[in-house]
C-alpha cells in the first residue's frame, strides 16, 4: 500500500506550483483505489464461476465472430484475441481494473498510459506510449486539430496496449479455453447457411478493404463455392486482424495477381483467336478453290452433269 500512496503521490506534483485542486483530485483517486481493494479483498472471485461466465459469453455467435484475429509474421500467422474478446475477458474475471489514461498532452502528441491492474492479488500491467496528434488518410499525413478527434486517436492506439496488459493478467490457459469456444461456436452453432455466411464476408472485404472475390481466391487457391467452415474462420480472423490495425490488407492479398493472371489469359486468348482466325481463312480458300474447280462436263451425251474434284487438273485427263 506504501507503493500504492507513492504511486499516486508521484503523479500528482504539479509541473510548476502545486495547487489545492490537484491534491483534492489525487486524494479522490486515492480513495477510490482503496475502496476497489477493499471489495476485492470482501468479495476475492471464484475462479470457476468466473471461468464458466468466460465460456458462456463465448458461445454467443456476435461476440465469437469478432474475437480472433490474425496477422503475418515471419513467413507464419500468428493467432491471438482480439480486442472485444479482451474486454470480455476482464469483465467476467472479476475484480480486475483496466482502461487508459492520458497523462500530458502537448503541442502536437500526447502521453497515455494503458494497464491492467488485478485487485485481488495486486499483478499490475501498465504500458506508457506517445500518440502523435496526426493520422495518415489516402497516402497524406492529416494534423488532427479538433479535440475529439484527438481523444478518438489515444483511444484507439490504447486499445491494443490495453488488450496486451489484460492478457499478462489473466491466466493463459483461460484465454485459451475462450479461443477454442470461439472457434468451435462460429463452425457449429449459426442459424445461417455456411454459402450465405461466406457471400456476407466477400462482400464485406470488397465494400471496406477493396478486396474482390477474385483476390481472395487467388489467395486460398481454389473457388469460393469450395470454402469449408475451416476458411470461413480463417476469412473472420483476417477480417478481424485489418479491423483491430493489426494488419494490412497487402499483408494478406497479392492485389496485383488478377490482373497479371488477366493479362496472361488475354494473350492466349488473342494468339488462340489468331490460329482460329487462320484456320478460318484457309478453310475458306479451301472451299472458293473447290467452287472454281467445279466444273460441268458431259457423260455419255448428256450435258450438264457436274463432277466436283480437287487439284489442279481434271480425273480423266491421264486417261488418254
């Protein structure tokens, strides 16, 4: 607790004079951790209650389909929870304080810090970063000037540091059983059919990450009718790992694939119409000089019999 006071203690030296307001808020925030302490100390959590409320809030289909996320790494994809799934994780855990603060904000970046702090057994993770106070829209560097915007920027950078600082708090082998519930909640238990949920998540990638149909089975090697609930899972993990920033969508698809594979299938087709258009012309020659060879000759008297024959001389001309 004397950790605790000094903490609090530390923060609250004002950068110049001291004032009564920062002392009467320090003493606030002092106050409302020791009362967190002392509830958590009355009520400590049941570590299998709060477990089975985990695996119940993970079998809920809205809350399994935006949970994992993937992202490359090293030639390997690397699996994790995503950030909705964190949040999930802390809540139902029980007596475990979490979010972000912003500590200092000056002339064009801001300090926060995200943590994670378990109030039964005092395990505490805190992560202090710098946000710059600007935002990369279509290939330009925007200045964010309006203060919500600014706030929205060090929520959204925070939310990972946070998820990070959640799962260095709460055991691994839960996170686990939470992912695996995940997993076994989108393969099995959607009313929708499995061709209906993979034509909701093509369009999904083509209105938000302009990634067609055609890229995305450039990248699985084979048509969308053949996708299983194994890449209808995989295709929510990498829609969630673009949705959290924790990847691109260059990172996953080869966007300029297609239209190589375009390009290449148009020069067959134009040298395949070439060969047919050839053949086409001589067969053509073929049946003008078979017309020109008709001719109309007279058998035994009779006039107007016409023999049809090839080559350049008439059948019956080496006869003589």
């Amino acid at each position: 607790m004397n950790q605790l006071t000094q903490q609090f203690d530390n923060q609250a030296q004002p950068q110049g004079q001291g004032s009564i307001m920062d002392q009467s808020s320090s003493s606030r925030e002092m106050e409302e951790v020791k009362g967190q302490i002392f509830m958590a100390k009355q009520f400590p959590r049941n570590i299998f209650q709060s477990e089975q409320r985990i695996l119940d809030n993970c079998k809920r289909p809205s809350l399994a389909e935006v949970a994992i996320y993937q992202y490359p790494r090293g030639g390997t994809r690397v699996e994790g929870p995503s950030i909705r799934l964190a949040e999930v994780l802390a809540q139902n855990w029980g007596n475990l304080s979490f979010g972000v603060k912003e500590l200092e904000q000056r002339e064009g970046e801001s300090t926060a810090m995200a943590y994670a702090w378990d109030l039964e057994t005092n395990v505490r993770q805190e992560k202090t970063f710098t946000v710059k106070h600007s935002m990369k829209a279509r290939g330009k560097i925007k200045k964010l000037e309006d203060p919500r915007d600014i706030y929205e920027k060090v929520a959204n950078d925070g939310a990972r540091r946070v998820r990070a600082c959640i799962l260095g708090v709460i055991p691994g082998d839960i996170v686990e059983k939470a992912i695996a519930q995940c997993n076994d909640t989108i393969k099995g238990n959607s009313d929708k059919p499995l061709k209906e949920r993979i034509n909701n998540a093509l369009k999904a990638f083509k209105e938000k990450y302009r990634v067609t149909q055609e890229i995305i089975e450039d990248r699985f090697g084979y048509n969308a009718d053949a996708f299983t609930e194994h890449d209808y899972v995989e295709l929510i993990k990498i829609f969630n790992s673009l949705k959290d920033g924790m990847s691109k969508a260059d990172d996953w698809f080869n966007k300029e694939a297609k239209s190589k594979k375009e390009s290449s299938l148009t020069k067959d087709f134009k040298s395949d119409g070439d060969s047919k258009e050839k053949e086409n012309k001589k067969s053509s020659s073929k049946k003008e000089n078979k017309k020109k060879d008709k001719e109309e000759v007279t058998v035994n008297g009779h006039a107007g019999a016409t023999v049809e024959f090839e080559g350049e001389t008439l059948p019956f001309e080496d006869s003589e």
